[in-house]
C-alpha cells in the first residue's frame, strides 16, 4: 500500500481545523507540520489542536530540527502530543539547514559533520527518553544529566521515527534505525538560507539508496522510503507544467518527470509514476504539501493502490 502524508501549517484556527478533517476524510495517512521557530507556527500546538478534532489521522513534525531542538522538550512535546491524540504521534527529526534559525537562539550553526552528529545524537536520546530510559551524554554536540521523561508517558509503545534526510552518513544511520527514511533529495544550501540544490539524477537517487541499505544490512524489516515531494500539477500537459523547475533544477524534462520528488500529469500519468517508483526505488510514502490536498485527494484511493 502506498501512504501520502500532508504538510501544512495553520493561519488561523477555523481552516487549520477544516483541513485537518478533509485531509483525514480524504484518506491521508498523516497530517505533518513543518518546524522552522520563528518563520512557522509551532508544529505541536498546531498538531495538538488538529488531534481536537481529528481521529484516525497519524499527526507530526516534518521534520524538527535538531540543532536547535533540545531531547529533553521535543521529546516532552511528541509525548504531549500522544497522549492527546490517543496514540497518534509521530516523530520527525533532520539536521536542520537555516544559520538563521541556530542564530535566533544564540548559536552558530556547526558544519555538516557537526549537524550530523548532534542529529544522530539527538535522536538516539529522545527515542531513548520516549522509551522510558534514563539518558546521560556528554559530548561537544549535546549534554543531557540524568534526563528521564516521567509524565506524559507516550500512548504507543514505540512512536514511529522518521529521519528525513540526503546527507549519506545520517542515510546510513536511518536505515540501521529509523522507521521511515525521508528523502528529501535536496543537496547544498543555497545562500539564501532555504533553497537547495538538488540530488533528483537517477545515479543520486540510486546512491541515496545505497546507503539506506548499508545501513539496514541485517534488519529484519528495513526502513520505508518515503519521499518529500516539492510540485504536485494534475494536468494534461506534464512537459509544459515540469518546464520552469526542470530549468531551475539543471534538469531535463524527462529526468525531472521520472522523480519521485514531483508528481505532474493526468491522473492516470501520476498513478502510473507512484506505482513506476515504488517497483524503480522502493519508495511506498509520499509528503506532499498543503496546495495538493484537493488535487490528489480526488484520486487518493488510485494512488494508495498503485502497483
């Protein structure tokens, strides 16, 4: 089965509650916000409030950052959040890419290789606080003494983690550890803080996998692959509508066509690439954002049944 995931964010509380109930009645398996502090609202009030009036729907960050996420709250809030839901959370964690968001609290931020460690780090210390374990680390990266998170204890016993991610090393770790690995397919920060360069070439993708499965090697169930999607057009001239972001991307037509990370053409033509993708790459769960809510949900069942 294929799984499509919604990113959004609110503007206010009467939208944000009617489309966390279309997205559920649509049949999107999980509502996600995006967690930049300062230029977003906050994804656990906002998912916390979606929960009031949602009920089957998974609810989670995508992803937060954790160079500026300290274990000991994030995992505070992803416990809060399943707790009432009812066993709905999920947590997403990346290395996080903005120098503006380590400034606004009182940080540079770290290489790659530094953001790399502390994710991993981070992450290993607040599935380890979610399971119940006390948690000690001393580390340039992060320091945690004696952390332990009594109350709220989480509703599920494990809370699924998806690590969302291009760098090879945290690829690596995600497949060894992570429930979901999400592909973000996005290579160097441009200056501007935000934008990427992009790893959507067929030989990237094939080298992103890779390391997924290097480091699933001996898992008895390896990780899903799950794709960021950045441009969902249903309509009947996909080379037309792939035109601008092939351009702004270094790609051809054809080759942005065949990535998973865009979903463009007919109805028929966007069934047939989830399904090409799924035997190609392996990839079973897509995130696409808020603008794709309408357009898929009217086929959502075709796609969630591609094969």
């Amino acid at each position: 089965m294929v799984t499509f995931t919604l990113q959004a964010s609110p503007s206010d509380a009467a939208s944000w509650a009617d489309l966390a109930r279309r997205a559920e009645r649509a049949g999107f398996d999980a509502l996600t916000c995006a967690d930049h502090p300062g230029a977003v609202a906050t994804p656990f009030v906002a998912l916390a409030a979606a929960a009031a009036v949602t009920s089957t729907i998974g609810l989670g960050s995508y992803v937060s950052n954790a160079g500026v996420r300290e274990p000991m709250l994030l995992a505070a809030d992803v416990a809060t959040l399943d707790l009432v839901s009812g066993g709905r959370a999920r947590l997403g964690i990346g290395a996080g890419h903005t120098p503006a968001e380590w400034r606004a609290v009182g940080r540079e931020r770290p290489d790659v290789a530094g953001r790399v460690r502390r994710c991993m780090a981070v992450a290993e210390a607040v599935r380890a606080l979610l399971d119940g374990e006390e948690v000690t680390v001393d580390t340039p990266e992060l320091a945690l003494h004696a952390a332990r998170l009594e109350k709220p204890r989480p509703v599920q016993r494990r809370i699924p983690l998806t690590m969302g991610t291009a760098n090879s090393t945290l690829l690596r770790w995600a497949g060894a550890h992570a429930d979901v690995v999400g592909l973000a397919g996005l290579g160097r920060t441009l200056p501007d803080g935000y934008a990427h360069e992009v790893r959507w070439r067929e030989a990237d993708i094939e080298a992103q996998l890779a390391q997924v499965a290097a480091g699933a090697e001996g898992r008895a169930e390896p990780p899903e692959l799950e794709s960021l999607v950045q441009q969902v057009v249903v309509t009947d001239d996909a080379e037309a509508a792939a035109a601008q972001t092939a351009e702004d991307t270094g790609l051809s037509v054809a080759e942005l066509l065949a990535t998973p990370f865009v979903l463009i053409g007919t109805e028929d033509e966007i069934v047939a690439s989830v399904a090409a993708h799924r035997k190609r790459w392996g990839v079973t769960r897509y995130v696409v954002r808020k603008d794709a809510l309408d357009p898929l949900g009217a086929f959502l069942p075709r796609l969630m049944a591609a094969a």
